[in-house]
C-alpha cells in the first residue's frame, strides 16, 4: 500500500514538472513554430477538411488546441471544444460562432455533452506520462472516432531524435504509444509530409528544442554543430500521419 501510494506521489511530481517545463516551451516557441516554420497545421487542416471530413462526427473535442487554427480552418460548420493548458485570448487567433476555448488540463476536463470525436493533434507527447490513466480517460471521454495526428519519426527526424537521447538525459519527442488508443480499431491511416524552414540554425536550433521538450541553453552550440553537418540549409522535412480510430 505505501509504495503503491508513493508511485502514485512520484507520478504526480513527474507530471507537474513536466507540465511546468512544457507551459515554459510553448511560451516561447510553439506559436512561431506552428505559424511561423512549418506548414503541418496548413496541411492537417485540408486534410480533415476535405480528405477525412467523412470521419469528422460533431461534437468535436481539440485537445491542446493552441491558439486554434487547425479546428478554425477545418471545422467551420461543426461544434468544436478547444482545450489547452495555456491561456489563449479570442484575440489572439479568430474563433468561429460554434467554437468553444476553455483553458484546461485534458485529464480535469469534463463534458456536459457527448463528445463525438476526439483530436489529439501532436499532442500526445504531452499527456502520456501515464498511459494506463490516459486510456481510463479517453474510456471516460468515449468519443466514438479518435483522430491521433503524430510524427513518424524517419528521415532526419529519426537522426534528431538519436541525436537527442545521445545528449540529453530525459528528452520526450513525440513518439507512437503501443496500446493507445485502447479499445479503438485503426481504420485509416493517412501519410503527408511537413516542412519545417527557417532563417537560420538557431532559430532551427529553438525550434528542435521544442520538439523533443529540451532546453538547449547549454548545448545550443552543438545542436547547431550538428544540423550544419547534416543540413545545407536550415529547413528539412517531417513525415507524418493523420491516424483514425473508431470505438471497438
């Protein structure tokens, strides 16, 4: 009982450090990242859109949502629940009539409603410190679709990711999670390929930072060491997918 109720302490602990660390990430980086460097959102967007809108069933649950744009440019006609851990203003990115901006933690959100369809766009890196407590809360959610949004780590993506354990002690890139989502049946999976392009090495520097939730102060240097003997421009291609999920 009392190291069953420690682990549970030390998880805690983990998760409120990590969420310290990612809200001090985001801050910095990801709204340049998403509308400044790379294209994905653009991308994503159109594919559920146009490609996908066929699994697309409102109520429509965002999780991480940032300041909105994907859910703004794909789901303009339908019901959608924005939730992010940071505060995002109206202001800050417009917000359509039938969309809803709550600042929240995806295990503390609760719904009135039934939600339909669950978005996990390049999210889950932030929320899978516990995956049994995460499939307990998409179990509780019980969206009938689930679209899981993530990259599939090949390419130079895979050589950045290397690059990372090697020099970092506890690095959290965005990964596939065996087992999640638990109870769903993959019914699609749809590849595109991303561009992540900037000024310069550091600026690309800062934005691999985010994407494997580092800091990089100290070895900023290196990084960039590494991405001017890999690259011949700061800009390279990140392959991706829009996974779909139906309720077993």
């Amino acid at each position: 009982m009392k190291i069953t109720l420690m682990l549970k302490q030390i998880l805690a602990l983990l998760k409120f450090l990590k969420m310290k660390f990612i809200n001090s990430i985001k801050s910095k980086d990801i709204f340049d990242f998403k509308e400044s460097y790379c294209d994905e959102n653009t991308i994503i967007s159109s594919l559920l859109r146009n490609t996908l809108k066929n699994y697309i069933k409102p109520p429509i649950l965002d999780v991480g949502a940032g300041i909105g744009d994907i859910s703004y440019r794909a789901f303009d006609d339908k019901k959608v629940i924005m939730i992010d851990v940071n505060n995002i203003s109206k202001h800050d990115y417009p917000c359509r009539p039938t969309h809803f901006r709550r600042r929240a933690d995806f295990f503390e959100f609760e719904s009135k409603e039934q939600i339909k369809t669950l978005l996990i766009s390049h999210t889950l890196q932030f929320i899978d410190n516990d995956i049994e407590m995460l499939n307990e809360k998409v179990k509780e959610i019980g969206p009938e679709n689930i679209i899981l949004i993530i990259n599939t780590n090949d390419g130079f993506m895979k050589e950045v990711i290397e690059w990372t354990y090697e020099n970092f002690d506890n690095p959290n890139p965005e990964v596939k999670i065996n087992g999640f989502p638990e109870g769903y049946n993959l019914v699609k999976s749809q590849p595109f390929t991303a561009t992540l392009k900037c000024n310069d090495f550091e600026t690309l520097a800062l934005q691999i930072a985010y994407l494997m939730l580092i800091e990089i102060d100290t070895m900023m240097a290196t990084l960039i060491s590494f991405l001017k003997r890999k690259l011949g421009t700061p800009t390279f291609e990140i392959n991706q997918a829009v996974e779909i999920y139906k309720k077993a």
